[in-house]
C-alpha cells in the first residue's frame, strides 16, 4: 500500500481489504454486491468500477476543513491511505436509503483509524490480533468509580463488540482509539462516555473545545456526513502533569472514542484530524 509522502499529495489507489466475515454482522440476503476500494484525494472521493462491486471513497480533510490549520507546520499527522473495507455480498452502505440506521456491515477492526506514520503501538489498548478489545480494557480508560456502572450498562444495552488501537507520537502524544458497535443505533446514542461528563482517568473537568464548535457550526447540518455526530472536549487547564482531549463519533450502530494524553497540553490539531478521518471512515 503506498503512503501519502507529504501532507498534500495525493495517494495512489490502494486495494480493498477482505472483510472478517466472523467480525461482521449477516448481511441481508437481497441487495447488490458491494466491493469497496478508496482513493485519498485533495478535494473529493474518488468512485472506481472494480468486477461486479461498486467502490466507494473517503476524502481526505482539507486543510480548512480542520480549526486552526493554516501552514505546512501547523501540526497535522501524516496517515498511511485510508481504505474502507469491503462489505458481504448484498450489504448496504451504511446511511444509504435501505439502511437508514447507519447500519455497518464490515468488520469492525477495518473501520478503525491506523496509526500515522512516525508512530509506535501503546500496548496499554490490549487489542487482540483482530483488533478486538475486551470490555475491561476499554474501561480502564475512566476513573474506577465509574467503571461497574459503565460495565452493567454496556452489558445490558446492545453492546455487541469493542475494536481498539493505541499509538504514540515522538513528541509523547498518546492516542487510544476505540470503535463500540451495538445492537442498534439508539444503543449508541444512549451511550454516555463520550462527553462533557464522562469520567476519564487523570481528567478532571472536561469542556468543549469552542474553535471546534465555531468550526462544526458553519458547516451545513453539523457532521459533513448525515447521519454522523462528532464532538470534540478538552480538559480544562491548568491540568497539572497532562492534558486529556477526547474525540467522539456517533455514526448509526457505531461510536468511536479517542482519547489522546500528553505531558503538559496536547497539540489542538491532531484530535480535529483524528475525529474528521474517523468519522469520514464511518460514513
């Protein structure tokens, strides 16, 4: 697979990635068959014919997509292609007309974000060689008072799955990233650890990050895909050793939840990025 080499080149087309068929939910029994390959490009998804399968794309953020960018220096990661998976024969795409629920039909462990590049694994997201998470190192991530509540809830609403990865940046930054698929959208909405309130380890008080409230406000209807959610809170400062930043995407069946720590402040362009490609990979 080739790799963006700057910022703003485009990507050579990479090959769709093979569904796990034991990750996935069963696809309907009518329906097309839909084979997915995706092209990074500067301005607008690319849409490629290959056999009987109809591929579809992912556009990269554009610089003036993500609050703050400006420069060449401005602080965004550079990430490997993004390729969406393929979907089992006859499976919609998810928010398409047949599946209004943003059902999604891949598996969960290629929905996930990869790491950029320059980055080393965080062994503390104990991922399995499938990418799956247990439900106890998932909640590792919030404050132990708070984790038998959380745990009863996932157990008894819709919690079907966790898919996991964790990096860190030379300059410290670390980055959990968490994808929890449930039974059924409401399940996912009615999850409460991705917001203002949620009760993570070493953060205090969490806020909204107002430059990403602006920056959602002026686009139409909020996420740039229908149907999607996407928040952006920060911890607020002074926060003594670290600072925590959390991301959250609400899209149908699936919540994503990043979490990013590093001494001091964390960088504000990283966790935009990371929710805008996250979220663009759900849709």
């Amino acid at each position: 697979m080739t790799e963006q080499p700057t910022t703003d080149a485009v990507s050579a087309a990479s090959e769709a990635v093979p569904v796990a068929s034991e990750a996935a939910p069963a696809a309907p029994k009518e329906g097309r068959a839909l084979r997915a390959v995706l092209r990074w490009t500067a301005a607008v998804a690319v849409f490629v014919v290959a056999g009987a399968g109809v591929a579809y794309g992912v556009t990269r953020p554009e610089r003036t997509d993500i609050p703050g960018l400006a420069t060449q220096t401005d602080g965004r990661w550079t990430y490997p292609t993004l390729v969406k998976p393929a979907l089992p024969a006859g499976a919609p795409l998810p928010f398409a007309p047949d599946n209004r629920d943003g059902i999604h039909y891949a598996a969960l462990s290629q929905l996930l974000l990869p790491a950029p590049n320059g980055a080393t694994p965080d062994a503390a997201v104990k991922a399995d060689k499938d990418g799956a998470v247990p439900v106890d190192v998932f909640l590792e991530e919030y404050s132990a008072g708070q984790q038998p509540k959380m745990k009863e809830a996932l157990t008894h609403d819709g919690l079907r799955q966790i898919a996991g990865r964790g990096w860190t940046m030379p300059d410290g930054t670390r980055t959990h990233v968490y994808l929890l698929r449930f039974q059924a959208s409401g399940f996912a909405d009615a999850f409460t650890g991705c917001g203002p309130d949620a009760k993570i380890v070493g953060a205090a008080l969490m806020e909204d990050d107002q430059e990403w409230v602006r920056h959602e406000g002026e686009r139409p209807g909020g996420a740039a895909t229908s149907g999607i959610r996407v928040n952006v809170y920060q911890e607020q400062l002074p926060a003594g050793d670290e600072q925590t930043k959390l991301g959250c995407v609400l899209a149908g069946d699936v919540r994503a939840v990043i979490f990013q720590t590093r001494k001091g402040e964390v960088p504000a362009v990283p966790i935009r990025q990371a929710v805008i490609l996250q979220e663009q990979l759900l849709g």
